[in-house]
C-alpha cells in the first residue's frame, strides 16, 4: 500500500505534467524485444492507414450540413493522424540513423577517438609522469557517440581487459568543472579520466579510462525536442479517441438504419483499435496529470462550437441533443461530464495498462524497463 501511496504522489506532483523521461528509446523502438525493422513495418503502415483514412472520410463528407471540419470527428482524427505520422517520422529517423548510416558514423568515431588519444598524450597532462608513455586501447562502446580510452600500465592489453571486467568501477561525482577528488583530471573539451583499480588475483593493476562526461551523468530527461510532441500528441489524442468512440455508438449510430460506410468506422471505431494497439505494442509512457491536455482540447473545441453556433444559431447546432447551445444546460453538464470525469477515468485506464505492460515485460524479460 505504501508503493501505491509513493507512485500516486510521484504522478500527481507538478513535475509530472511535464514530458521528461530517461530514456530516449521509448519513442522510436517497441516496448518488446522485436527486429527494429518489424516496428518500423508497423509504424509505416499505421501511418499511410491513417492517411488514407482521414482522406476518404473528408472526400465522402463535403456534402454534410455542415462543414467537415466542424465536428469533433474530424479534429480528433486529425490529430491522431498527425500523432501516427510524427511517430513513424521519428522511428524511421532513428533507424536509418542506426543501421543505414553506420559506416559512416563507425568513421566519425574513430577520428573522434584518435583526435582525444592525440589530446592524451600532450604536455598538458605532463604532471602524471604515467601518461607521458601512452599505450592506448580504444574500446567502442555500443552507443554511436562513447568514446572511451584506456591507458595501459606496462601490462599486455588481454591481461588488463580481464582485470577491469572483474573490476568495480567507483565514479566519483561529477561538478561543473570536472571529476572531483584525486583519481580524476579534466581533459580538454568535455573529457576526464578516472583510474579503475584492479581487483581479484591482480589487485596491484590500474588503468586509466577517458570517457566523455556525458556518457557517465545520468540524466532525468534523455528525450530530445521531438519526442516531447510525439509524447504530447498520443497522451492528448487516446481519451479523445475512445470518447468519439463511444459517443458515435451511442447516440449516432443507432439511428444511421445501415447506412454507414468503412470511412465512418474507420474514423469512429478503428481509431480506438489502433489507440490500444499502441498502448500494447510501443513503449509510450503515461502520466495521470496528461489528462490536462485532453481537457484543454475539449475546452478549445467547445469555444469553437460556441463562436460557430453564434453565427447561425437555428442552423449551426453540429450535435442535436448533445452540444445544443439552444439548451446550455444539457451541453454544459454533458462537457463537465466528458473533461472531468470521464476523460481522467480513461487516462488512469491507460495508467493501469501502462504500469501492467512494464510489469509483463519484467516477467517476460527477467528485468526492469527502467532502470
């Protein structure tokens, strides 16, 4: 009871309304150990779905009473293709980052590594007699931008890797102006060195790392600008989604006597089936105070449909019985209804499914998502 008390207060601090997240990968890669290129296949084909979609239903629709774009419809959809869209932009980015283009980026790095070997070796460093012999071992770590450098004391380069897997490495905090304490030097830009003690049969063996610093401070926010929109677009669009929903089936749908189209299911069913796809399939985070960004939507679509039924009150009512400014009343309570009640329902919904979805990966996987 006590973890659930913790993670409430976590979730509803003010800190939670915003989109920092430590981890990068959630945004273009499966919440599931698949081939990238799988995830990339189901991105791509979400996305021209959505096109076609929103396409078809615009084109059969111009007919309406009104204008297409004056329902609710039409401005959640529209945000939900734009969400599929952006979504499938920032994977394809990542993955032709990762695998088209890593020759290219293998060459940046290793003039990367022999411009920071070349800096080791300088004068600038002649207080630390050991580093006047430099015997550099570079080692590529799995990100495309580490760079690490090891220095060797008078030791073969097979015997110290083995002593420092067997190692623990102790890094002391890092400050402003570099790593404190007596085993760490800055080096010029942004690089340090620590030296890591050897352990086991070879205690008396050190070696000396260069790292970047930013490869050893852990960030709470690891997402970049587009991310956050991505983020933003899927937490504002899901409630929306499963409202249009539900309101279309009960009370639209009823009285259409079969005369709906794949476009109206498309655009008023299958957007909630692909909103829980997504919440299954990709690694999206959610947060309960999100549901402030839905309400702000619902908001600016009901001053649109007030400004709208203005001009025109007898014709311009887009929802009978529904959103009838003519009746205030039954609108208002119906909105309050919607924004407030069950709009942060749907959203811990999707807070429960998000949390379970961590906890199947656990078991599936034998380790924490996040770390």
């Amino acid at each position: 009871m006590n973890i659930i008390f913790q993670e409430l207060k976590k979730e509803l601090s003010i800190k939670s309304l915003g989109f920092s997240f430590p981890k990068a990968e959630a945004f273009f890669t499966s919440q599931w150990k698949w081939p990238p290129f799988v995830f990339v296949v189901y991105r791509v084909m979400v996305a021209f779905f959505t096109i076609g979609s929103l396409s078809a239903f615009i084109s059969k629709n111009l007919k309406l009473p009104h204008h297409v774009m004056a329902y609710l419809t039409s401005w959640s959809y529209v945000l939900l293709t734009l969400h599929f869209n952006w979504s499938a932009a920032i994977v394809l980015y990542h993955f032709c980052q990762t695998y088209c283009f890593s020759s290219e980026l293998d060459r940046e790095d290793h003039a990367a590594l022999k411009s920071v070997s070349s800096s080791s070796c300088s004068p600038y460093h002649s207080a630390d007699h050991e580093m006047d012999t430099c015997n550099e071992t570079c080692h590529t770590g799995d990100a495309m931008n580490n760079c690490i450098l090891a220095n060797t004391d008078h030791r073969s380069e097979s015997s110290m890797d083995d002593t420092v897997e067997s190692s623990k490495i102790n890094i002391p905090n890092v400050g402003s102006s570099g790593l404190a304490g007596s085993n760490g030097c800055t080096l010029p830009g942004d690089h340090h060195y620590i030296t890591i003690n050897g352990s086991g049969s070879s205690p008396a063996i050190s070696k000396k790392i260069f790292i970047k610093r930013s490869d050893f401070v852990e960030k709470e926010d690891q997402t970049r600008w587009y991310m956050k929109v991505s983020w933003f677009l899927y937490e504002t669009i899901s409630s929306v989604s499963v409202i249009v929903t539900v309101l279309y089936f009960v009370a639209i749908y009823p009285y259409l006597n079969g005369t709906d189209s794949f476009e109206d299911i498309s655009v008023h069913g299958i957007n909630t089936l692909l909103v829980v796809f997504e919440m299954i399939i990709a690694a999206y985070p959610v947060r309960l105070l999100h549901t402030l960004y839905t309400a702000i939507f619902g908001v600016l679509y009901v001053v649109f449909s007030l400004i709208y039924w203005s001009h025109a009150p007898l014709i311009n009512v887009i929802y009978f019985k529904m959103l009838d400014w003519n009746q205030p009343q039954n609108a208002i309570i119906l909105v309050c209804i919607l924004l407030f009640v069950i709009a942060p329902f749907l959203q811990s919904v999707f807070f429960l499914i998000y949390k379970c979805r961590l906890r199947f990966y656990r078991r599936i996987y034998g380790e924490a998502y996040l770390t």
